[in-house]
C-alpha cells in the first residue's frame, strides 16, 4: 500500500549487516548513512536497482558516533564510488560535535562541507547536515540538506 504512495523516504541510521535485506525490500530514495566500504560493498552486492547514497562522516571524531574518519572519507567515496555500481553516491552527511560551544559544531561542520566541496567534481550534489538543534549553524556552514525531526512535532 505505502508503495503506491508518491512517498519519498531517507534512511538515516546504523545499517546492521543482517538487516541489509530488509533496507533494500523497502526501496528508500536515499540512503543518508553509508559509513564503510565494508558495507557499501555488502548493500550494493545484493541491489538489484540503483540507490541514491550519501557517505557518513565522523567529522567531529567523536567516538560516540558512526561515521568515516575526515581524513578518508574523499579516498573512501572514491573506492565506494568505482566499485559499488548499484550505489549512485551523491555526497556526504555528517552529524555536528555533541557539545554546547556553536564555534565547535561549525568547525564539525565546515570540515565537511570541505570534504564535500573536494568530492562535487566526482559527482557529490547533497552535503546533509544540521538537525533541530543545530539545523542554523549548518546552514550557515554550507548544508544544502537538512534532517529535522523533533522541531516538527514539538
């Protein structure tokens, strides 16, 4: 029934490796969170359509998130993007620093916007960044794409 819908959905979030199936039965418009080329390899192996991805970047280097390393992430959209065929990654989304200091979470920011601004020649168009709290600032750092959901329903 939700198929017959003009529904267009992201899926944002950790893929676990047993749920890889189930991702692609749901046929998402986007994949916002790819955060290896272990993974990217095991979803692209098992499509049968292509899907729109976005390369998650740990650009705040918070352990507490999931997410490629800044300084890999351009080698590591390149080596996803020459071997992963059914994947037609289209650029990069990060989460910004956990912390209460605004000039800390734009730095988060602004490195990857860099990262997406080194990766735009190689076909990156989406730099997603910013949620509710922080959806301004990203703004503000270059985000053409951002994820608000709390702020909606408050």
């Amino acid at each position: 029934a939700l198929r017959e819908l003009p529904l267009k959905w992201h899926f944002i979030g950790t893929l676990q490796s047993n749920k890889i199936n189930q991702l692609i039965a749901l046929h998402p418009t986007l994949w916002q969170s790819c955060n290896s080329c272990e993974l990217a390899l095991a979803v692209n192996k098992r499509l049968t359509y292509p899907l729109d991805t976005l390369l998650e970047i740990n650009a705040a280097g918070e352990s507490s998130k999931t997410g490629l390393d800044k300084n890999r992430a351009v080698e590591e959209f390149l080596r996803i993007k020459q071997e992963c065929k059914n994947l037609n990654l289209i650029g990069v989304m990060s989460i910004g620093a956990h912390v209460s200091e605004p000039a800390q979470i734009a730095r988060s920011f602004e490195a990857s916007r860099e990262i997406f601004d080194a990766l735009v020649p190689h076909g990156a168009r989406i730099c997603s960044m910013g949620m509710s709290d922080d959806f301004e600032l990203a703004i503000k750092c270059g985000s053409n794409m951002i994820r608000l959901g709390r702020i909606l329903y408050a």
